[in-house]
C-alpha cells in the first residue's frame, strides 16, 4: 500500500494498475488506498475510484467513463469552465471531455482517478 501511495503522490506519477487473482485483496488494497489518499492530498484535490467489474455502471467502459467524468465535473464545478458531460453514446465525446478534466488539474487542485 505505501509503494503505490507514493507512486500516486509522486508528481509526474505514472499510472498505477492494480490486477491479481479473485479474492487476492485488490478491492480492500484500492478502498484503504482511496482513504489514504483522501487524507494526505490537498482539501481541493478529486480522488476518483472506480473499481472496474463491480457494478453495471462500471462493466463497460462508456458507462465507467461517464460515472467518472460526471463525479470530477461535480467535484470541480465553480472552479473553471468545464465541458458538459455527453451521453454515454457519445464515447468519443466522453474521452474528449475526460482529457478536459485531467488537463484541469492544478497543484493546489490535483486529480487522482
């Protein structure tokens, strides 16, 4: 867990995925991770967790796409202008509007998905 804390809080940090076998402890490593991070990271900061597979809002990537961009558009709204979230169809849309809400990111406003 302080491994991949660190690598998070690195800045310039590169992505980190956490994969094993069923049961191995990737949900409980990913939820105390998510806390951790809350914690030591700046009051503005966004920390997104999506735990991939677990629920039909996270099964397909359109839907798990729109869930984040919608959580970072609600957490940062006032902040900067933002792009409207699009319509889980609209996938191209949603990547475009994803990118929008990584380039937002700021030092003191960080991002953590």
């Amino acid at each position: 867990q302080e491994r991949v804390r660190q690598r998070v809080l690195n800045p310039g940090g590169t992505a980190v995925v956490v994969h094993g076998e069923s049961g191995s402890g990737k949900t409980s490593l990913m939820c105390k991770l998510a806390v951790t991070l809350r914690q030591c990271m700046p009051q503005q900061a966004s920390v997104v967790v999506r735990l991939c597979g677990t629920t039909p809002l996270s099964s397909s990537a359109s839907e798990l796409l729109w869930g984040v961009c919608t959580q970072l558009a609600k957490a940062r709204k006032g902040r900067q202008e933002l792009p409207d979230v699009p319509q889980t169809s609209d996938f191209e849309g949603l990547v475009e509007c994803f990118r929008a809400m990584l380039d937002s990111a700021t030092e003191a406003a960080p991002i953590v998905v």
